[in-house]
C-alpha cells in the first residue's frame, strides 16, 4: 500500500531522509521521526494485517509511560477492552483479567522493567491469558518472550529519540488496526494526508508559538482524544525538561478546580471533537476560557467547527474523522510545539535530560516477585 499522494514508501522515507541533512544537529532524530509518521504508518497497517493472530477478543491494553497513553487512545476504538497502564497492572490484574481473556502489551523498546514483568507474572498466575505484543523493536525482550504473540511494527518507530513520537502514532494505529482494520484501512489515506498537511502547513505555526514560550501547557480532550491529550503534555514536560508545567484535563473537567491553572499566558491546546453533541460541550468551556481572558487558545478542529475564539486554528483532511481515528494526525502539531519550546530552551530534544533524571529505556525498577 501507498501513503496517500501516491508516493512510494521508500521515496517518502528517502524525501524525509534529504530534509533531516539539512535540520540542526540537535534534535535530529526527533524531528525527523516527528516528519516520518504518515510514511511509516502504511507500513505498520501491512504488518499487523498479516499478523496470524486470528480473531483478537475485546484486551487489556498496557503499557508504560506514552505506552499507557496509546492504550487509552486505542481503548476508545475497541468497545469492550480496558486500558490499564502496565505499571498499575504490575501490582493487580486479576480482578480486570476475570472478565477479559488477552493482554496486548504496547511498547518501543520492549525492555523496560515492567513490560515482561507483567507478562511473566500474568502467566504464572493466569496461564490460558493470551499474550499479544505491539512493538517496535524485533530485539526486545518483549518481542521474544516465549508465550507472546509479537507483531512487529515498521522498524522506523523504533524512535532513537529519548522521546517517543513516531513510535507513539504507531501504536495507536497498530492497536486500531487490530479493533477496526476494515475502518481504518479506509481512513488511513486520510490520515496520511492529514499528518503531512500538519508537516507541511502548520510547522510554522507551531515555531511561532514556541518562539515565545507560554508560562504553562493545559491539553483539553474528551474520552476519545484524551490519550492525545496526555501524550501532548508528556512530550511538553519531557522535551523541555520540564520548563513548562502541562496537565491533561478533559473539557468539563476544567472547571472543577483544574481551571485555577490557567492564566493569561498559559497555552490551551484544545483537541476538538468531531461530534457535534460532544462539541457543544467542549466549545462552552472554550468561550468561557476567551470571555475570562485567560488562556492562549489553540485548536485542533474539524472544519466545520466555529472556530472563532480560537488565536490559532489547525485543521487538516483527518479532523472531521471520527474522534477514536484521530490521536494520530493530531498529536503531531502537539509534537512539532514541544520540539521547538525545547529548541527555544537551549535544548537537545534528543536527549533533553543529559543529566539522566529521565532514560529512553526506564532505569531502576526493581520488580519483586510474589
């Protein structure tokens, strides 16, 4: 299969390859995998398609970190599975696992501590669970637990990057494509082309923002967008090594007491919903935010949307998609701006922690058996 645009893969991927010569040494890695995604997830759609898994029944999605939050965005596309994050799941997941016979397990690496760690305890304990893996690493120890059902996804999302951003929108899409291939498989050329109108429109619009950083970060999102939204704030605070304060909340949410957080020069990313009933709701706390005079209001929304009281709109072929589609094209503006705060900053959004306070792969777990 083709990205959208008719373009070959490997002629996107050697595209992206000639614009990242031509970038900062720092952040090359992160920009270029930012730019990468709707090339790549073509790719990740192929394999899990022709993964021989048979039929996947309603899961447990897990994961840690930006892990846990694909699993929340991919729950609101798989009605009956529950997204609990792996570092939860640790401590207990019989009482979720009496009603839902599989596991799927989401990660980059596959070697953080948690991840076989829940796999190998589940199976001590519960030995008919199935066990699926969504990974982007073929040499994680995830990927060849013995047990596990590993589909691997392209292998550019195994992001070299501290911070993970094509490997995120990868497993979102994977774990889709797992709950509704035949939907997906229909709106993944709008995907595509949605992610590369952010890239090639909106980049700007993101440098400018950054190019005056805000004092804080708030991700508004409804259930559907509410992993983009705590992915879009995690990235904020990794990359920018926490300069900026950023909380996820959801629209109605807001106003029980987290709206204390929001001043005149906090940035308000609001992810708007596709559904018009759900949207009523969302565009009353926005107007309220604008009549209040507080909050830089930026907003990722369809274009049927009044976007008026908005400072900055993106909108993209993917917005009026429904919502449980969208994390992927529109984490991407929300990972543009956190790359380029972290530029303003001084900072190598490669390795935004030098000091080793956070690692790609999570440090000093220790897992203690029962």
């Amino acid at each position: 299969m083709n990205p959208a645009g008719g373009l070959s893969y490997h002629a996107c991927l050697a595209d992206t390859l000639n614009s990242s010569l031509e970038l900062p040494s720092a952040g090359g890695f992160t920009i270029s995998e930012i730019r990468q995604q709707p090339d790549t997830w073509p790719v990740t759609f192929e394999r899990v398609r022709k993964a021989p898994l048979g039929r996947v029944s309603p899961p447990v999605i897990t994961g840690a970190g930006t892990s846990a939050y694909a699993a929340i965005a991919i729950e609101s596309a798989w009605p009956g599975s529950r997204a609990i994050a792996s570092t939860e799941l640790l401590f207990d997941f019989e009482e979720p696992l009496s009603s839902l016979g599989t596991v799927v397990s989401l990660a980059r690496s596959g070697d953080s501590p948690e991840s076989v760690a829940v796999v190998r305890k589940i199976q001590k304990r519960l030995p008919s669970i199935r066990h699926i893996a969504l990974t982007c690493n073929p040499h994680g120890k995830l990927a060849n637990w013995p047990g596990v059902e590993a589909v691997l996804l392209d292998p550019l999302s195994n992001d070299r990057s501290l911070v993970m951003t094509s490997s995120f929108s990868n497993l979102v899409l994977a774990g889709i494509a797992l709950s509704r291939p035949a939907e997906l498989e229909q709106a993944l050329p709008v995907l595509c082309a949605g992610a590369r109108t952010v890239l090639g429109k909106y980049e700007a619009a993101a440098k400018a923002l950054a190019a005056k950083p805000p004092a804080r970060v708030v991700a508004l999102g409804s259930a559907p967008l509410f992993g983009a939204a705590r992915e879009a704030t995690l990235k904020v605070l990794e990359i920018t090594s926490a300069r900026i304060p950023a909380i996820p909340e959801t629209y109605l949410g807001l106003r029980h007491g987290p709206m204390s957080f929001v001043n005149a020069e906090t940035l308000v990313l609001c992810l708007i919903s596709s559904d018009p009933k759900r949207r009523r709701y969302e565009m009353d706390l926005v107007n309220e935010l604008r009549a209040k005079k507080i909050g830089r209001l930026v907003g990722l929304a369809p274009a049927d949307a009044d976007t008026s009281a908005f400072d900055e709109v993106v909108t993209t072929e993917a917005s009026s998609l429904p919502d449980y589609l969208r994390t992927p094209v529109e984490i991407v503006f929300c990972q543009l701006l956190a790359y380029h705060l972290s530029l303003r900053f001084g900072l190598d959004p490669d390795n935004p922690s030098p000091g080793g306070v956070i690692n790609r792969v999570v440090q000093g777990v220790r897992i203690y058996e029962d």
